[in-house]
C-alpha cells in the first residue's frame, strides 16, 4: 500500500474524493486526489456521504458538507480533500 486513500461508488457530492461530483458511479475503486500518505480513514456514517482521513499533515475530508461535517468552518462540499480547521 502507498498510504493513498481509494473510495469506490456513487460520485455523488464528491464523496470519493478524487475531482468528480457528477454522480458517476465508479464499480473499481478511484484514488483520493492529493499526495497524502493517510494513516486512518473512516467514511460518514450519519450521512454517509463524506469520508475523512489523517495523515502527518493533519485532518482532510471530502463530499457532502451541508451540516458542516468536513470540518474546515464552512457548508460548502467538496470532491478533493480540505483540511479540517485547527490540523496541522
């Protein structure tokens, strides 16, 4: 493994991270864009359409975001990974 974090299905709000939000499902999984070398990741479970990872660079999450669930202080989505506010 490289650390990168891989998300398969729908595109939907972004949730897999890798540029695309048009809804594209994807049966294999896509790579997370960015050059992160992730040691945990977990996947939205109380709305389930946003993914966050850690790596030594801090907090990233990506996808839906309506009820501030990606963390960087905003309500705006995202298809690549933001930081979340107060990471390194």
């Amino acid at each position: 493994m490289d650390g990168a974090a891989y998300c398969w299905g729908s595109s939907d709000s972004g949730r897999l991270g890798n540029g695309d939000d048009s809804g594209t499902v994807y049966a294999a999984p896509v790579r997370v864009l960015g050059n992160h070398v992730f040691t945990e990741t977990t996947a939205g479970v109380s709305f389930g359409e946003h993914a966050c990872a850690v790596s030594a660079g801090g907090g990233f999450c990506w996808g839906e975001n309506s009820n501030g669930t990606l963390g960087d202080g905003s309500f705006l989505g995202s298809s690549q990974p933001v930081r979340v506010a107060g990471s390194r």
